[in-house]
C-alpha cells in the first residue's frame, strides 16, 4: 500500500496544479496578455535533418509530443496493474470495470442526445466519456480522512481502466487519413521492441529510442502520435533478472513527477484558455458545449451509479470496504471530472473546426468538470464513514 500511497499523493498535487494552470490560461486569454498567448501557441518551432522536416506550432507540440509523453506513463500504469496490480485480479476488477463501461457509455448516450442532427457535432461524442484521474484525486485528498483508501483505491481503478478505453477509442475513432508506408515503417520498430523485450534488455536507453523513432512513424502515418508511447510502455520490461524494481518501475517512478508537474500543467495552460469575447449565453447553451457539459455532470454519475447498482443486484461485487451509496453518488460525480483527457479528445474531434462556436466545447469541458468536483466534494463532504450496507456486502462475498 506504501506505492499506492505515494502514487495518490502525487497524482493529487498535480490535480491542484492542474486546476492552476487552467485558471491562469483562463485569465491569459481573456486579459491584455491575450495576444501574447496566442502567439505564444502560434510559435512554430521545426526540426530538420537535409531534406527532411518535421515543422509544428508549439501547441501541437504540446499535444502531440509532450502528450506522447504522458501517454507512456499511462501505458507503464496500466502494464504493472494488470501484471502485478489491482487488474491482475479478476475480483478486483469487477466493480470498477462496470462502473468504467457505464461511465463512458451513458455520457456519450447523453451528448448525442444534443447533437444527433449534427454530423459534425457527433464527432465530440467521447469528450465527456473521459475521467481525469489527478483532478478527481487532487478532490478526494481535499477531503483527508473523509475518504476511506478503499474508495480512492476504487476511484483509481475505475480510472485506470477508463484510461484504457479511452486510448482504444482514440486509436479506433480519432486517426485520421492513413498512410499505409509510414504505417509500414512502424512495424520494424514494434519487432525491434519486441526483440529487446525478448532478449531481456534491462536498459532503458534502448527502448526510449526505438519509441521515439516510433513516434515519428506513428505521426506520419495519421494515427495519432501518443498511441506511441502506450505501445512502447507495453514492451518495457516489468522485471530483471537480478534483485529490487525491475525497468518499468524505475522509468515510471521517473517520469511520474515531470508528468505531473510539468507536462500535466504545460498542457493545461495550452488548451484551457478560451476567450470570452463576443460569446453569449446562447453560444454556452448551444448543443455542443451543453452535451459536454451535461454528459460530465449528469451522463457519468448516472453511468457509474447505475453500473453499480446493477452489480450489486446481481451480486457480482460488493462495495468497496467502508463505503456506501453515498460514497458512490459522490465518486459518480467526481468520474464528471474530464479536463485533461476530454480537452486532447475535444482537439482530435474538432481538429478541423465544428458548427459552434470556437472554444465553447471546451468551455463546456471546462464548467461540466468544476460543477462535477464541486457537487462530487459537496456530496462526499456530506458522507459519513461506512454503513451496515458496506460491511454486510463484504461479508457475504
């Protein structure tokens, strides 16, 4: 529990500096600093080599190198979960991974509700599906011994695995058109991978060279680039032949700071900043940025609190220990927290423009995930510590 601990802690501090930087980017678009923001995501840097180039703004630099980034950690967590963590047991996966497919699944019913007769709206139909495990964290450590371990540990299950869901979508339903040769090009890199895990190559250096090589493929060939760093996280290797942590845990006990005190905020300040100006309530209430918003706030507390309850019915998982319903209509409404996720699935998903107006989608992840952490403390605030439901449910399983 030592790792888990540490894990939580530091996953909740980047949360408060996530919830920041998105204050700050709010203030730098719609204050005198507004042109320099934009010109400063406007930069293009390039890098070449003879004839070849590779030339981008900074925010898509951002978004799609630095996200690649943050992507090989989530690939990293989710490879030691299923190894050696709570998803390498079958029990352990049951509650949360309902809840997981409830909570993606009722908020995309939720905003194609809004948007159904908009082909070019539909396009954002996962944007509330996703759940941003350090602000939801950064929210459950406000409310200290409140919280019982075995709910954050719930909470840090059902996001993992809605990590998981979300990659598959974005590979599946946000490429764009393929090249076949780059495509081609990317297969050598997966068998040299392959190779160094085979071989036993406890180095890191190996590995974080053929997945930048990788990358690049990756993102010539339209899938999007960050799926990259989730297919080298998979070929680390967990252990080594000899005593202590193998590679995977050093790289991801590495990386998890600059992840979540670096790459975390940079890509908040990049992407929240939206300008105000000119917009009216009708933009706000227009059917984009109110899907959103109400698939946050409304589509996952109803996803997460129906998927439980169905597995409660069925008697398939009792809840977690120490906690009730109330517990889990306050976590439901914590999942509303999108942010981080939702805002890099809203840029792959109107990457082109859309009907609304510019930005309101992302106003609308904006407020869906702070009334969601303010009614999800508010609801777990108001929680007592675990009932006889809890303790019943865990003694007869």
């Amino acid at each position: 529990m030592g790792f888990l601990r540490q894990f939580i802690k530091l996953e909740s501090a980047s949360g408060m500096l996530l919830m920041a930087s998105a204050v700050l980017a709010l203030l730098a678009a719609n204050s005198p600093l507004s042109g320099w923001y934009e010109s400063l995501l406007s930069l293009r840097f390039q890098i070449s080599l003879g004839e070849w180039k590779l030339g981008k703004p900074l925010l898509l630099w951002i978004n799609d190198g630095l996200m690649a980034v943050f992507f090989l950690l989530v690939g990293l967590e989710l490879k030691r979960e299923v190894v050696i963590g709570q998803l390498s047991s079958a029990r352990n996966l049951v509650l949360p991974g309902l809840a997981a497919i409830g909570g993606m699944a009722v908020p995309a019913l939720v905003y194609l509700r809004f948007n159904a007769t908009d082909p070019a709206s539909m396009a954002g139909w996962a944007i509330p599906c996703a759940t941003d495990i350090a602000f939801a964290l950064g929210v459950l450590a406000l409310l200290g011994r409140r919280a019982p371990l075995s709910l954050k540990l719930f909470l840090l299950t059902l996001a993992v695995l809605d990590d998981l869901m979300a990659i598959i979508i974005i590979a599946i339903f946000y490429s764009s058109q393929l090249s076949v040769t780059h495509l081609l090009l990317a297969i050598p890199c997966l068998g040299v991978l392959a190779l160094l895990n085979a071989r036993g190559v406890t180095r890191l250096a190996p590995y974080i060279l053929v997945g930048s090589l990788l990358w690049l493929m990756v993102l010539k060939s339209g899938v999007h680039a960050t799926l990259a760093g989730v297919i080298t996280a998979l070929f680390v290797p967990l252990r080594h032949r000899g005593e202590g942590d193998g590679p995977l845990v050093h790289l991801e006990h590495a990386l998890h700071p600059y992840v979540a005190f670096g790459i975390l905020p940079v890509f908040g300040f990049a992407n929240a900043g939206v300008s105000l100006a000119g917009l009216s309530l009708a933009d706000l209430f227009a059917p984009v940025p109110l899907g959103i918003a109400s698939g946050l706030l409304m589509g996952k507390p109803l996803g997460v609190l129906g998927a439980v309850a169905l597995a409660r019915l069925l008697k398939l998982a009792p809840l977690p220990a120490g906690t009730h319903w109330g517990h889990m209509a306050g976590i439901g409404l914590l999942c509303g927290v999108g942010f981080t996720m939702s805002l890099f699935i809203a840029s792959l998903a109107f990457e082109a423009g859309g009907t609304h107006a510019p930005g309101t989608d992302r106003l609308g992840i904006l407020l869906g995930s702070l009334l969601a952490a303010l009614t999800g403390y508010g609801v777990l605030r108001l929680c007592r510590p675990g009932t006889e439901d809890s303790t019943v449910t865990e003694e007869t399983h």
